[in-house]
C-alpha cells in the first residue's frame, strides 16, 4: 500500500512567535574545534544571521524571545547533563553566559528566560507567556540544533504548536549531529526545516496583508 504524500502547513498559521535560543555571549565568541565538540565550520556566521532574523521580527510586530542556558556556579542544577559528552557550561558568573544584548538589538521590555535544562518549556514560564501572545507558530533560531532546538521543538510539538527552525540560524555540536536533528524534526512536521529568506518574506507577507 503506497503512503499519501503529506504537503506542509503553510510556514506561519496564526500567530507567530520567534524563538532564539541561548544566542549567549559565548555564542559570539571565537571557539576551537576539538574531538568532543567539532561544531559546525560557519558557527560563528550562523550566530550573527540570527539578528537579521530578530529585526525582521520586529518590524513585522512578531514577538520575540529570548533565552539563555544557565547554571548556578555551585553546579547543584546540572542534574545528569554532564553524563554525558558535556563539560560544565553556562556558569553565572562567567561574561559568556549572559545576553548577547548588543549583537541581537536587546532592548528593554523585551522577553527574556534563563533556563536551567536544554528545552526552553522545561520548567520555564514559557508555557503561559506564548498563551499570553496567543502563539500558534514557533519559529526556531540558535542552538545546539541538536540539543535545545531539538527538544524545544518537540516539547513544542507535543504541546501543539506549529514549529519551524531556521537552518542557516542554527548551529550545532557537530554537522552530522546538526544533519540528524534536522531530519528528526522534518519527521514530526512535514516543512519544518525552512531558510531564513522564507521566514523572513512570511513576517512582512504578514504585516503587511490588507486587514480583511
């Protein structure tokens, strides 16, 4: 029995909300590759395209938030993350875990959420915040592609909400880790994985439409 071909939703159904995803001082910041992390080669050009996308949010009226991944210096939060691969991370007293204020236009009254566990709606007040903004649509930027986009999107997924992540705005641990996670969330919604020109032409498309 042939499987029907599922056609994607349209980019943006309802209300949009843009998501950026611990874009963080470290972000920024020149790394070296290493066995444990080999990272995308274009991290850091991936990092400051998000800007982009955040200003073409704001001019279309799209609400944006913005979150950082962070750790009590203490390390009593960490729970199992460092199990695994993972060193310790995102301590708050190191610079590189705050805001990356300047390089992503942060102003005041904007939204902003530390997290303390890789997906954005865990134990965060992201829940009842995209209720008060009435989302429909999440759009996905940041990283890890592999890690807290990826569960972001499928908490998002499971809470039912339209999710789109934003290639050349993510970035990832390793490009066969990025490649896998992309795959995994194209899985659960047919059209997920978009560019940031298709994103961006959908915000204005939205603005700009005459008021019926």
């Amino acid at each position: 029995m042939t499987e029907p071909t599922k056609s994607p939703k349209p980019i943006i159904v309802g209300q949009p909300v843009l998501l950026v995803i611990d874009v963080q001082k470290g972000s920024m910041a020149e790394w070296e590759a290493s066995e444990r992390l080999p990272m995308l080669p274009d991290r850091l050009e991936r990092m400051l395209r998000v800007r982009g996308v955040v200003d073409a949010a704001r001019s279309a009226g799209v609400p944006v938030i913005f979150f950082k991944e962070a750790h009590r210096d203490n390390m009593i939060d960490f729970g199992r993350e460092l199990d695994g691969t993972e060193n310790a991370h995102c301590l708050e007293s190191s610079p590189l875990t705050e805001f990356a204020v300047e390089e992503l236009g942060i102003v005041p009254g904007d939204y902003l959420i530390t997290k303390r566990r890789y997906s954005c709606f865990f134990g965060t007040e992201l829940e009842i915040l995209l209720k008060g903004l009435k989302a429909s649509t999440l759009i996905l930027t940041g990283g890890f592609t592999d890690v807290c986009v990826h569960y972001t999107f499928v908490d998002g997924h499971q809470h039912d909400y339209y999710c789109r992540v934003i290639e050349e705005c993510t970035t990832a641990s390793s490009t066969p880790a990025h490649e896998a996670a992309l795959k995994a969330m194209e899985y659960l919604q047919t059209g997920a994985i978009r560019t940031a020109g298709e994103i961006t032409d959908a915000f204005a498309a939205r603005a700009y439409a005459p008021v019926a």
